[in-house]
C-alpha cells in the first residue's frame, strides 16, 4: 500500500516538472508575448487538473452478502 501511494506522487511529480519546464523555457526576453502566457495559462490549469483528480475519492466495490 505504502508502494502504491509513493508510486502515485512520483508520477505526480513527474508530471508536474512536465508542465513545468516549457514554462520554463518562456522567461527569454524574446518570447514574453502571447504564446508564453498561453503556455503558462495551460501549465497552471493543468496542475488544477491534476489536483482535482488526486483529490477524487476512491470508490471500492460493495461486496453482495
């Protein structure tokens, strides 16, 4: 179980430093218009979104007895 849950926040974090390193890649000088906000508008909704989807509950099946 302890497996499972180090499993799961490893692959968080590496999604997360997925997200992260083409925002990252905006902060030049040359590349500060639309495109980067966008870029950084889609890293910030995608870490929301995974948030959101680690925070569902788990739903076991019920047992017929």
């Amino acid at each position: 179980m302890l497996l499972n849950e180090f499993l799961k926040e490893h692959r968080k974090v590496e999604e997360l430093e997925a997200t992260v390193a083409p925002v990252e890649g905006c902060r030049g000088a040359a590349s500060k218009g639309f495109r980067c906000r966008l870029k950084e508008q889609d890293a910030k909704i995608q870490m929301v979104s995974d948030k959101l989807e680690m925070s569902k509950p788990v739903l076991e099946p019920i047992e017929n007895r």
